[in-house]
C-alpha cells in the first residue's frame, strides 16, 4: 500500500521534473510566432508551426547553420519575451512601428501589408457610413491598426465603438455574431478569412501600407546582420516566389 | 455541421496532447500547493508572531493579486531577474503552487482550528511535544476534513491553468485557439475544449471522492456513520 503510494508519487515528480527541463546545447535560436496569424504563423493539422514566415525562418537557419524552434506566443507578451529572452526572433508578421522601434530591432523589410476593413459577405455598407454611422468595430489588440483607429477617430470626425480581440479570427467570428459590423486587419489574414467565412473585404480606410520585417534584440546586433544577409539571399531565390504563391499572401 | 465534426475529430489528438499538459501544471501546482500551504497554515495557528505575519502578508499578497499579472510578473521579471530559464510550463506549474497555496493556507487552518483544543492537550497529557501532537493527533484528522475544499481549489486551478497560454505553455485552450485560427471553427472547438476541462475536473473530483471515503475512519467523520 505504502509502497504503491510511493511508486505513483515519484511518477508524478518525475513528470513534472519532465516539464521542467530546459534543453538549451548547440547554436539553437527560438522563434516566437503569433500562431493565430495565418497563412503568415499557424498550427498545421498535424499540430506543428507552419506559415509563411515559419517556412522562411527555417529556410534561413539553415542557411546559417542554426537549429531553430518555433515557439507560440500570445502576441500581447510577445517583444516582452523576445526582450526577457525567452526567445530570440520574432518572425511572425510583425509590422516595423517607430513605437517598436524603440525597444527592439527589425531586419530589413520583406513584405508590404495593406490595412483593410473586413465586413460582412452580405452587406451593403460604403466606408464613410462604417466610420461615421456608430458602429462598432473591431481590431486585434496591440496592433497598429488598433492604435491607429484610436487615435485617429477624433480628428477625422469618426464615431465608431472600436473592440479588441485576441486575434484576427476571432474579431471574424463576432462580425459573423452580429457583435461589431467591421474588423481591420492585415490584407493576408483577411484572404484567409475571406476563403473561409462568408465575409468580404470592404478596403482601405486610410492606414498607410506597413512593412514586415523579422525583430531582434536591440544588443544581438551579430544575429541582425547575418538574419538580414540570409533574408537577401533568400529573396533572391525562387523559393521566395513559390512560398509568397504557397500562402496566397498577394491573393 | 459535418465540415465542424471533421475539423475536431482531425484536431482532437492535438488537444488531447494539451490536456496532458493541463495535467501536469496542475498536479504539479496543487503538490506544491499542498506542501506549501499545510506548512503556513501550521505556521499561521501555531507559530510565533513574526511567522503569523511573514505567512500572512504572503497570504494577503497572493490572494491579492490576479493570476494572470503573478505569471507576468515572475515569468518575465523574478525568474529573469533570478537567471533561472524555466519553460513556460514550468513558470506556470510554480506560480500556479504558490498561488493555490494561499488559498490551501486557510483550508488547513480551518480544518486544524475545527479540532478541538483538548485533543491537543490530551496529547501533552500523554506524554506527546508539540511537533508529535502536531503531526500525529492534529494533521492525519485536519487532512481529512481538508478534503472537499481541496477539491473545490483543484476544479479552481484547473481552470486557472487555462491563462498559461499568455506566456506560451501549449495547453488545452491555447491549443483550441491554434486549431480555431486556422480553420474559423470556433464555437465547435470551443465547445470540444470545454468537454476537455469538464472530464478532467469531472475524474479529478470524483477521485478525491474516493479518496476522502476511502481515508475515512469509522466513528469519526463528516459523513456520521
């Protein structure tokens, strides 16, 4: 009896001892990802990361010789983890702000993303009558287009009720409940979304294009530099075009 | 309706793997947060003055504080600060324990003040210190009693477990988050998700049923006899 008890509780130590190691050996960089992002981070079928900047980053630790894990973050902690070193890359959709700026680096841009308003598949509503009509709208939180949409409602005389999601997705999911008429996000998530869900893509609203670029900490200027040189090289490649097409990031 | 049955029936070995994680960030929590809280609470009825006030501003603090800003404060901040490199799993597990042994703390004191003082006597009378009383007449029949409330903390934790997902421990709900992302099938996920937390809670509760039968002693129980 005694002895049984004993059996089950050491196996129960040493499970949580299993949770508990870290392995850190050989030139390995972590990822962190917003696995909430497709088609540019996600969690494929099989439950593995998968996306566009996923496939790019295993493409340049190659090149550069490194082992890389793709860790899933949420994306309200994610520079805080890249600063606490938790991880050392964000590769993961994340456009270049001079607010980000400030904290961390960012390689040289790879990709262009226009802001778009999502709707409704159905509606018959113009952008002028979303902005101005006392909607509610939605955005993922600790976005630019969040922020931008809250500082930019007064002097553009808009008077929309602007929500925050944890995620493109689910802002997708309330339009579909009725809960906010519009959602900005990125124009690659929303072709995602729209290939899915009954929505449309209304268009622009206003927001400049942003750039995409891969952050770093602001003292690894050594894995900046070669991170920048194999992204070149990278988008010298043709594989660069086949990834762009595999993920329908022009639609 | 038949696209959602697919989509969980391809996405229920993923979540699945997630609810082993849940499992060991919650034994491991409540493990150290037995350990934890039986010693403050001996030291919150027994101990001296400054132990009552260290174990009561420890308390006060933990029950405080929301769950979620403890796991960024220690994940990002002490653990960092200390140089320890814990997986997320393993951040989670701790202040997760340290949480629950707040709560614990008063469980244990409760049980232990609901016996009465002259058992405690009655073993000086017979020869017993303190620590012998302590660990022989008091705990064996304060764990008893202790049992229900636990199991109330450990349906709490569970679900509490559900917050690691913010700084990146792979659990249940963070994983239905990756599957709905990708396929827009939330509600259906969400749905399978909380299936998932109600058979965990549901066999976590009944075993500690067992066990608080099983534990039982003749003549003296809740339960009359």
């Amino acid at each position: 009896m005694l002895k049984r008890n004993l059996v089950l509780f050491v196996a129960v130590i040493s499970l949580i001892a299993g949770g508990f190691t870290t392995a850190f050996a050989g030139k390995k960089i972590v990822n962190g990802i917003d696995a909430n992002f497709p088609p540019f981070a996600y969690i494929d079928k099989t439950g593995k990361p998968a996306g566009f900047d996923v496939e790019a980053m295993e493409w340049i630790a190659k090149d550069l010789g490194y082992e890389i894990e793709h860790m899933p973050i949420d994306w309200d902690g994610i520079i805080t983890s890249l600063m606490t070193k938790k991880i050392d890359i964000i590769a993961s959709g994340m456009s270049i702000t001079p607010e980000r700026l400030k904290k961390i680096d960012f390689t040289i841009p790879y990709w262009t993303i226009n802001i778009v308003m999502v709707v409704k598949e159905d509606s018959n509503i113009t952008m002028a009558e979303l902005m101005k009509g006392n909607n509610r709208i939605g955005a993922q939180q600790g976005t630019p287009e969040a922020k931008w949409l809250k500082t930019e409602a007064e002097p553009r005389g808009w008077n929309y009720k602007l929500g925050y999601y944890n995620s493109s997705p689910l802002a997708v999911e309330d339009i579909l409940n009725g809960r906010i008429v519009g959602a900005a996000m990125n124009d690659a998530p929303a072709y995602d979304a729209v290939a899915k869900k009954p929505v449309k893509i209304l268009g622009s609203f206003g927001m400049e294009p942003e750039d995409f670029g891969y952050a770093v900490r602001k003292d690894d200027t050594e894995l900046l530099e070669k991170v920048n040189a194999s992204l070149e090289r990278l988008m010298a490649t043709p594989y660069w075009d086949e990834l762009v097409a595999k993920y329908n990031l022009k639609n | 309706m038949l696209e959602s049955l697919i989509v969980i029936k391809d996405a229920l070995p993923f979540l699945i793997q997630g609810s082993f994680t849940t499992v060991v960030i919650v034994v491991g929590a409540m493990f150290l947060g037995l350990g934890l809280g039986l010693a403050m609470a001996c030291g919150m009825v027994y101990g001296r003055r400054w132990v009552r006030l260290v174990v009561g501003f420890y308390v006060w603090f933990f029950q405080g504080v929301p769950v979620l800003v403890l796991l960024f404060l220690f994940y990002f901040g002490l653990f960092n600060f200390m140089g320890l490199t814990l997986t997320a799993v393993a951040a989670v597990t701790i202040v997760l324990g340290m949480t629950t042994a707040a709560y614990q703390a008063n469980i244990f004191r409760g049980a232990i003040l609901s016996i009465p003082n002259g058992q405690f006597k009655a073993a000086s009378a017979l020869g017993m210190g303190n620590v012998q009383a302590i660990l022989y007449i008091v705990l064996p029949q304060a764990l008893r009693i202790s049992i229900p409330a636990w199991s109330n903390e450990f349906s709490i934790i569970l679900k509490d477990s559900a917050l690691a997902f913010v700084i990146g421990a792979p659990e249940i709900m963070a994983r239905t988050q990756f599957v709905a992302s990708r396929t827009y099938q939330h509600l259906p996920l969400y749905i399978t998700a909380g299936i998932l937390y109600f058979i965990l809670t549901w066999s976590g509760v009944k075993g500690l049923r067992a066990l608080e039968t099983k534990v039982r002693i003749p003549g003296f129980s809740l339960h009359g006899n």
